[in-house]
C-alpha cells in the first residue's frame, strides 16, 4: 500500500471531521476573504471601535470596566474584549479586524459541526445545514460588517458548549429513532461532571458576547427529549444552572436597554399582534431566497405592515408547526431542527414592537435548523441524489453570496443598494445622504436630503445629516438646526447638539436659555441626562460659576468614572479655580483613559514647560503626536517648537513651527517661525508672500514688531 495513502487514510480514521474542517475553511476564507479590504462602515462599527472609550487600552483598569459596565443599551463585555485585543495588536485597521470575524465564522462553522454530527447519526444532513450554515448569504452581516461580530464569537463558544454538553452525556448513539438514551450513574459521574462544567462555562463566554444564546437552555432539554433521555431527577437538576444563567443576562439585558433609553414606538393593537408573524415572514423569505425583504416591508415610519407579509408568516407558522407535530412521533430530528430555528428566533422576534427590525444578523444560529430538517428530508433518497442536491443548493447559496458581497464594500455602496428596495424609507435615506457627505459628494447629499423632506416629511437624523453636511462644507449650520427644530421640537437630542453647537460659538446666553427650555424625561435613561448636565457645566464654565460647575461634573464622574471628558472638565474648572495639583491629577486620569485626547496632554505639557521641566513636557506632547501624528493641533506644535528652541534643537524647532503655521497661520504662529528663521540664517520672505495673500491681517500684526515689519513687501 503506498504510504501516502496509508496516512491520509489513518488521520481520517482518527480524526473523522478534521477533513470536513479544513474544506469549510478552505470555503469561508474563498468566499469571505474578498471583503478583506472593504472599509469600516460608519454604522455602528465606528461607535463599537473607534468611539469605545473602554478599549482603546488593553490593560486590567480598562478589563474590568469593560467587565462592569454598559455599552450601547447592551452587556457583551466578551465582544468589547476581542475587540481591545485587536485594537492592542493591530490598531484600527479594518482588515485585520475583518481577518479575525473570518476565523472566527470557521470557528464557529467548525463546532457547529462537530456538535451536531456528535447529536445525530445523519452525516450527509449535518454537512448541508453546516455548509448553507457557512456559505448562506445572510452570513454576510455577520462576517462583514465588523460591529456584528458579537454573532460569530458567541457562536464560537455557543457552539462549543452545546458539543461539550453531548460529550458529557453517557449516550453516543445520537437521537435514534430504536435508541434509548441511558441513565447517569456514579461510573460515568467523573467525566460527566467535568465536560457539564466546560459546556456551563462556555455558556456563559457565548451569553458574554450576545444574549441571543439565552436560548441554548431550552435548546438542551429538547436535545434529551430528541435523543429519548429519560428525564430522572439528575438531569432536571443538570439544567438549572442553564435556565439560571441565561434568566441572569436576559435580565442583564433588558436592563441596559432600559438604563440607556432605548425605548420603543406606542403601536396599535393590529402591529403589536402581528408584528411577530411580520418578522417571521421575512426570516423565512431571507432563509429560502435572500433578497433582503425586510426592506421591502419596514415598520420604520410605518404604523402597519401590509397584510400579505402577515399572512405569508401566519401561514409559515401553521405549516412548521403541523410538520413539527407530525415529526413529534416518527422523525425527532426533524422536530428538533424546526424546534432549533424558533428558539433561537424567539428573543428575535419583534414582539416589542419598535426595539427590533428583521435583520440577516438575527438569522446566523437559527438558520442552521431549518437546513438540518431539510437534510433529514432529502435523507429518504439516495446517496448519490443526496449529494447532487446538496452540492446544487450550496453552489446556489454561494453564488448568491458572492453577488451580495460587494454590496459591503464601504457606506457609499451599501446604501446605494439599500434604497433602491425602499426609496420611502426616510431612515435609509438619510444613511445615503450621511455616506454620500462623507465620500465628498455634496450636491448628491443635497439632492437626497431634499427629495427626502419633500418626500415624507421630518426626521431628526435627516436634519443631523443635513448639519454635518453644512459643517463638512464650511457653512454654518444654524438654519438645519432651526429648520428641524420646527419640524420635530420635542426632540430632545437635537436640542442638545444645537446648545453644544451653540456653545462652541460662544452663544452662551442663547445655549443657556435653551437648555433650560429642554426638561429630561426619566424613561430616556442616563445619557440624556448625563449630556444636558454636561452643558450645564460648559455653561457654568463660560459664566464663571465654578463651584456649580465643579459640584455638577462631580456627580458625573460618580455615575460614570471612566468619561474622559469628565475629567478633563474637572481640570479645566480646578485650574481656573487656582488648584493646580488637583487639575493636573484630573488632567492626568483623562490622558490615560483616552490615548487620542490632546487637551489634557497639552495642559499636562504647558505646566512642566511653565516649571522648566523641559523633558515631561516634551514626554507628553510626542504621546500625543504619536496617538494622533498629524491631527495634533497648533498650540501643541506651537510648544513643542519652543521647547527645541530652549534644548538647542533648532532644526526641530524650525520644523514644529512650520507645522503649526500649516496647521493654523495666526500671526503669533507665523511671527514666531519667523524668529525662528532669522536665528537659523534663513530669508522668511519667500513663504511670507504667500501667508500675506491669504490672510491679510498678518500685514498689520508683523508690522508692529520692528524685526519683522523690514521683512514686508
């Protein structure tokens, strides 16, 4: 026997699903990895990443705030995590970040199969639902779209603690329809207690990373039932810690959506009942032909879905449920595939109308048993015609996956694609309007945002798209703020952003009066009010009530003692107060919980610079310049020069100077490169002809000083 042929056949024969494996890898990585070099979308990816205060930082103070707190009305601290880990190995780049979702849908491809081919004794059904379960279209949200990777690592370990908890069982025979499962004895009790406590602890990983997994408790006693466990005493016990476990992090998530405000509409009877069967309708449709219906049907700014989306999931109810019961008797592993896609559908379900809209996302565990059944299904024909259908289906699904990729490839064309199946919905086409502002195509964005308000009317995040749009051109964008002020005047969010706006032009007067017009409701949650009394504190900042100021940001910092913003306004209000230690110490906590904040570094700078500690002050101002190269403002450059000027660096100097000019050509900026030029030996006319045409204050202001005024034209 050829050697070669003896050892493929000896790690096939030791390790049967390590084949199997490998070629779904082989095919996640073809499929997936053109979308390696797509970019980060702006929805949601930049808020979960880059906005992410707690894990910019990958140390144990940051850990365990992630560990203890909320993020974006929801608890997957495990989520927040990978990403920490990333960001400390890789940075913020969006390919790597996109490398790591890719392993981990293989990773979770893998134990999907290795649990479900170790729970039934039909291979060639397991290897159809796992392949669709790789290679479906509605894998793309998940896998792409880089904020959604809580899918894919809490299926890694979802997964995983389902194949631990059927190695733990005394049974391999699989759910047999002639097979009875046997009972737990004290034999076996050493191996079952150990596997028990790996899948429990794997349990809770997967929970960590997205609460959708609160269904694998009931998952589990439909497995026994399925495999004709007898339900003894022991194993009811077995599955407390399960329900106790995923009872904990439902409430833990429920109560991030209430503590955060995410509140839902006020719907009518006819939507609060059949909102349910709406989003059932469109997994299905999704699940069989993903053209992404749920688009075509969205209760965004509608009150009522149309009649036929709840018939089609009325009737798709009737007949799974039928085909369950009759499965209940002759064929368990049907029931349980059906059994498998509504449990984990059910936390999906819009049954709060307005908190959730049908979404490929809420498909990724699911849609493995729907698959599964279909397998079974197919398992009454022959081996041959078996594998026929099921190499047609996957090449089906991976075509269409492969079609629906490049949709993802950055906002610009995400949402080119999303409108063309909604034109009417005014959510979607402000994402258009945003993508198109930020890929420089203003006159689009305008066009967009206008046939939107003539369209359908008012919408608070057309008229923030319409804000950052005039920013982004350089106009001003009172008239946005005041036109969706009149449009939608009790929202309490825009009136926010126009106070802040207002404060940044130093319009206290008319920031103050209209904060004071805007009262909090209690049920938006703690970051409304957490924002409205952060303006109060930059309004008792510019009034020079300081100790009002100073109490205010005080019971911010104890609700939330890891806001970096917090403390730096607590150093700003210390430092006008004369308290120097106390501000520098509130200076020092913000630069180490935001490695990309400046202000607080150039302070910290300023003071050493002031006490003629030359070295800490340089210290600080290089951390910022390598957090930010760059984007580091003039004042920062503006001293960093001065300090090469004082340690005899002249050619730094002249360089810092000269960036701080690019960066912000005041009159002080350009005299003091001018200074720095004469000390060096150079003629500063050549770039002073230039700055003097653009601005031509700079005439006036060099001609007070008699060693520059000889240096005019």
């Amino acid at each position: 026997m050829n050697p070669k042929t003896n050892f493929f056949q000896s790690v096939r024969s030791a390790h049967p699903g390590l084949v199997a494996t490998l070629v779904l890898g082989v095919l996640i990585l073809g499929t997936f990895g053109w979308s390696r070099d797509y970019a980060m979308l702006k929805l949601d990816s930049v808020t979960y990443i880059l906005e992410d205060r707690a894990i910019q930082v990958l140390d144990w103070e940051h850990l365990w705030r992630v560990l203890t707190t909320y993020y974006y009305v929801n608890y997957n601290p495990l989520h927040r995590i990978s990403y920490m880990v990333d960001l400390a190995l890789w940075g913020p780049d969006p390919g790597c970040l996109r490398a790591t979702n890719f392993l981990l849908h293989w990773g979770a491809t893998v134990f999907a199969y290795l649990s479900w081919n170790r729970f039934t004794n039909k291979p060639l059904a397991v290897w159809l639902a796992v392949l669709v379960f790789a290679l479906h279209p509605t894998r793309i949200e998940c896998v792409v779209w880089l904020s959604q990777r809580k899918d894919v690592l809490s299926a890694v370990f979802g997964f995983a603690a389902f194949w631990a908890y059927l190695k733990a069982q005394p049974d391999h025979a699989g759910p047999s329809d002639h097979v009875v499962g046997s009972t737990l004895s004290p034999r076996n009790a050493p191996t079952f207690l150990f596997w028990y406590g790996i899948s429990l602890g794997l349990y809770i990983c997967a929970l960590a990373s997205k609460a959708q997994w609160v269904s694998l408790a009931a998952v589990l006693v439909l497995t026994d039932l399925a495999r004709r466990n007898p339900m003894n005493r022991v194993r009811m016990w077995s599955y407390v810690p399960f329900f106790a476990v995923s009872l904990l992090f439902a409430w833990l998530a429920v109560d991030a959506q209430l503590i955060e405000g995410k509140q839902g509409t006020s719907p009518s009877l006819w939507v609060y009942l059949t909102g349910p069967f709406t989003d059932l309708a469109v997994y299905a449709w999704n699940t069989l032909l993903p053209v992404q219906l749920y688009l075509r049907v969205p209760r965004f700014g509608r009150p009522n879905p149309q009649w036929w989306v709840v018939a089609g999931g009325v009737i798709f109810f009737v007949m799974t449920v039928w085909a369950m019961v009759r499965s209940w008797q002759a064929q368990r592993v049907w029931f349980f595939g059906w059994g498998w896609f509504y449990l984990f559908l059910l936390p999906m379900l819009n049954l709060l109308p307005g908190l959730l809209e049908p979404s490929d996302r809420y498909l990724y565990v699911a849609i493995l048993g729907p698959f599964y059944s279909l397998g079974v299904w197919f398992s009454r024909f022959s081996w041959q015609k078996q594998m026929l259908t099921t190499t047609g289906l996957s090449c089906f699904w991976l075509a269409a996956t492969l079609w629906y990729l490049p949709v993802w490839k950055n906002d610009l064309s995400l949402w080119t694609y999303t409108v063309k199946f909604d034109p009417t919905n005014i959510l979607v086409v402000a994402q258009l309007a945003m993508a198109q502002t930020d890929a420089g195509t203003f006159p689009q964005a305008h066009q967009t945002i206008e046939l939107a308000l003539r369209m359908q009317g008012q919408h608070p995040l057309l008229y923030q798209t319409a804000m950052m749009l005039a920013q982004k051109e350089g106009t001003s964008p009172e008239t946005f703020f005041q036109r969706a002020l009149a449009a939608t005047p009790h929202s309490i969010s825009l009136k926010l952003q126009y106070c802040s706006w207002l404060l940044d032009q130093k319009r206290v007067a008319e920031a103050e009066t209209l904060l004071h017009a805007t009262p909090i409701p209690e049920r938006l949650g703690a970051s409304f009010l957490a924002k409205a009394t952060y303006q109060s504190v930059r309004i008792a900042e510019e009034r020079g009530n300081l100790a009002s100021g100073l109490s205010d940001v005080k019971k911010l910092l104890a609700q939330d003692p890891y806001h970096d913003r917090y403390w730096l306004m607590l150093g700003r209000l210390y430092e006008s107060m004369g308290n120097k230690p106390a501000a520098e110490e509130a200076y020092r906590a913000a630069a180490r919980l935001n490695e990309k904040l400046i202000e607080p570094r150039y302070r910290l700078a300023l003071s050493e610079f002031q006490r003629q500690r030359l070295a800490e002050a340089e210290t600080w101002l290089l951390t910022a310049r390598t957090s930010l190269g760059a984007q580091i403002p003039a004042p920062a450059l503006n001293l960093l020069a001065a300090i090469y000027r004082q340690t005899k660096r002249p050619r730094q100097a002249l360089a810092a100077a000269g960036e701080a000019v690019q960066a912000d050509p005041k009159p002080q900026y350009v005299m003091n490169l001018m200074r720095l030029q004469l000390a060096a030996g150079n003629d500063p006319q050549p770039f002073l002809r230039g700055l003097l045409n653009r601005n031509p204050e700079l005439h006036l202001e060099i001609s007070r000083d008699p060693q520059l005024a000889r240096f005019l034209p």
